[in-house]
C-alpha cells in the first residue's frame, strides 16, 4: 500500500508518518518524543530524525500512548554529521500487542541483523 507522503496512516491507534507537521508552518514539530506526544495528543511513530527517542504516558481515561521517533536504519555514516553526529542508533522498532493506540515496543539494531543474518 502506497500512502502519500505526509499524510498520515493509522494502525491500531497509533499514527505512523514521516514526521509531523506544525501545522502553523508545515516544518516538521520540534522537541523530543515527550513533548511531541503531549503536543499532538495522540499516538505516534515517525523517522524523519536520526535519533531513537521514545515516550510513554498515561492518559486520564486509564490507557496509554506511545510516541517514537526512529529515523537511522542506514549502515552508512553521513559525512555532514561528523563524527558525534554520527553515533546514534540504527535500526528498526517492532511494535507487539498492538491496539487501541498503544504497543509493546522492541528494537533491533542493524549490527544484530547483519550478524545474524549474513
């Protein structure tokens, strides 16, 4: 399935797009997963930022939200970024027990992929 880009695509609750827009601006939403989750209220994955941040929060009505930024599942290192740049997680999230917005999630780096599977 193609989905536009931009437009996000829900999933069991949660809202999966490249990022998330301020939609004062149409840049992408600053701050981290923590302050992005409370700006848009909803839960979300997102790449768009090499980083691997994560959020959890409890909402009044008993449930859960998860926001994650995953944006690096790359082996390569980006010359602009130098060298601190350039030493943030790789790899991919697996979300398990998805519903009703929220999911259990489990990382995986590219170096276990590539020494279990080369």
């Amino acid at each position: 399935e193609v989905v536009p880009f931009l437009r996000p695509i829900v999933i069991e609750g949660i809202f999966f797009v490249h990022y998330l827009q301020n939609t004062m601006t149409g840049k992408p939403l600053g701050g981290n997963a923590a302050s992005i989750l409370k700006t848009v209220g909803r839960s979300f994955v997102v790449g768009h930022r090499q980083v691997l941040d994560i959020a959890i929060r409890s909402t009044i009505d008993g449930k859960q939200q998860i926001g994650i930024i995953n944006g690096a599942c790359y082996p390569f290192d980006e010359s602009y970024k130098g060298y601190q740049g350039n030493s943030h997680f790789r790899g991919l999230t697996v979300l398990h027990e998805a519903s009703d917005g929220f999911a259990v999630p489990m990382f995986v780096s590219l170096d276990f992929l590539k020494e279990k599977y080369s």
